[in-house]
C-alpha cells in the first residue's frame, strides 16, 4: 500500500481538525481529497509529509512510520504545498539544480523532470518572470526531482486562468500513469478531472469513500423539475422510490431517487393529475457536487 492511514487524530487546542482519518491509497492512484475550507486537508497533508506529528494514530508512506522513519518518508514521497516555495530571483534550472545537490541525485535528473513537466520553453527564465502555471509546473518538477512514488499536491491549481488549469490538470493526469498522486482541494472539478477516486473529509471526519465511477453509474437519479405552482414537499415525498425533496428557489424542486428507472415520466404525471403546468423536467444522476453538498452542508 503506498499510502496509509490509520485512525488519525490530531488537535489544536480543544479544536479538534482530526479525528480517527482513516483509508488507503495503492500503487498507482490518483486519489482526490476533497473537503470544504476547515476541514483538516492540509493539516493531513502536513502530517503525511512528517512536517506534523500526530496526536494519535499511524500513517504510513511506501510502508515506511511518517513518525518513526521521516527521513526514509521524504526520500519517497514528493510534496507540492498549497503556497509553492520557490526562489524567485533563481533561474529555472539553476533552482532544480540546487534542489539535486541537496537531494543528492544524478543531474540528468534535471533535464527529465524539465521534459516532464513541460518547462523547456521556460527553463531559462527566472522563476520570478513566470507565470502561475509555469511556476506551478517548477513546483511539480522539484517533487518529482529525487523520483519519489508518491506525490502529494495540496490545491496544486489555486489562482490559476482556465488555459492555465487545463495544462496543469493534463499534467497532473500524465504523472498520475507511473506514480501514486494524493490531490487535496475544494475544488469537485479538478477531482472529476483528474482523479479515480474521492475520499471526502468535513469538520475532520471522513464522511465518504468512493471510486468516480461508482458516482457516474449510480443508481440514484435526481430529477430537477419547475412547476408553475408552489407545491408542498410533503406530496412529492409520497412518489415512489423517493429518497428526499429540495426546494430550490421560487418553484423548482429537485427530487431524489433511488431507482435507475426514467422517474421523469411519474413527476410529469404527478403534475397532470394535480393541473399543474410543467415548465421544466430533467435527469440527472447523482455526481460528485451533490454528494459533497449532502455530505458537507
């Protein structure tokens, strides 16, 4: 397993951003931790990375104790941080270079993470005459200097321009073929994007554990529907196979399901037999920006 973690806890005072985390991430991954702002993301982040100790529990990276053998953690895993340090007054390759003597590897490793990340457009500039997304790309290639399998980015794609976005996100998806990525965000489309599994945390729990695919293939179905009258919840509730009922603003209701039949036929007879009109009727399975707001709040 190249990532585990169990039964984590951690407080900060009587606030407590932890308690009891727990799952895995196996070799080859790409994992998407996803959480409102609070949730205790980048508090697990930091522990991974053994720049925290936690209050209880284990943690694991390639089967070596983030507490006991940070040293052989840090030598395998590779860590782009939510504020990317960087030296701007440093040329890009003068930068990786440093980062090799440090990490005391072969320098022909510089020129393959330049390659990967797609830097050679740049690479003579200084870090601080790039844009967001090039500097985002320099952060990658330093996690990935010392070959690490696994990666950790923490909101890798914050501040950056839609075109910026995309380059980022293909990147990310590229590394993800030949290492395992745990990708931290509050962003649900750049897990959707890139990721084939979510692990949602909120208020330092995690309240959900699932593979992309299951979301997109669920049977659960929302039908949103705008009648031409208020209508009260509690009728809509008596449908079959109703899971629960939203108002969600002037006249439209999203009803949830819980069948892979086409219900949209059931509401609009709903509507005939109690002469109201029909304005707007559509499905929709269940995805990932639901289950978060059912989840989270």
């Amino acid at each position: 397993m190249s990532l585990s973690v169990n039964n984590i806890s951690k407080s900060f005072g009587r606030q407590k951003a932890l308690k009891n985390v727990s799952f895995e991430v196996s070799k080859g991954e790409v994992v998407g931790f996803l959480g409102p702002n609070g949730a205790g993301k980048s508090t697990l982040m930091k522990i991974l990375t053994t720049y925290m100790v936690a209050d209880e529990g284990q943690a694991t990276v390639n089967g070596y104790d983030v507490r006991t053998q940070a040293g052989d953690v840090q030598k395998s895993l590779g860590y782009l941080p939510e504020h990317n340090p960087l030296y701007p007054e440093l040329y890009v390759k003068e930068y990786l270079t440093f980062l090799a003597e440090v990490y005391k590897v072969p320098k022909s490793r510089i020129t393959l993470v330049i390659e990967q990340t797609g830097l050679q457009p740049e690479a003579h500039k200084k870090v601080g005459q790039l844009s967001k997304g090039y500097r985002q790309r320099v952060g990658l290639a330093a996690a990935m200097l010392h070959d690490p399998e696994v990666l950790i980015l923490d909101e890798p794609t914050t501040g950056l321009d839609p075109n910026q976005l995309l380059e980022i996100r293909k990147l990310i998806r590229d590394i993800g073929q030949s290492r395992t990525i745990l990708l931290s965000t509050h962003i649900m489309k750049e897990v959707e994007a890139v990721c084939d599994r979510v692990v949602i945390i909120t208020k330092g729990e995690i309240v959900a554990d699932k593979k992309l695919a299951e979301l997109r293939e669920g049977k659960e179905q929302i039908i949103e529907v705008e009648f031409d009258y208020r209508v009260e919840e509690v009728l809509l509730q008596q449908l079959p196979s109703v899971a629960r009922v939203h108002n969600t603003g002037g006249f439209v209701y999203e009803i949830t399901f819980t069948t892979d039949a086409d219900m949209r036929p059931v509401v609009f007879d709903f509507a005939h037999d109690n002469k109201l009109r029909t304005l707007q009727l559509s499905r929709k399975n269940k995805n990932l920006e639901s289950l978060f707001t059912e989840l989270t709040g």
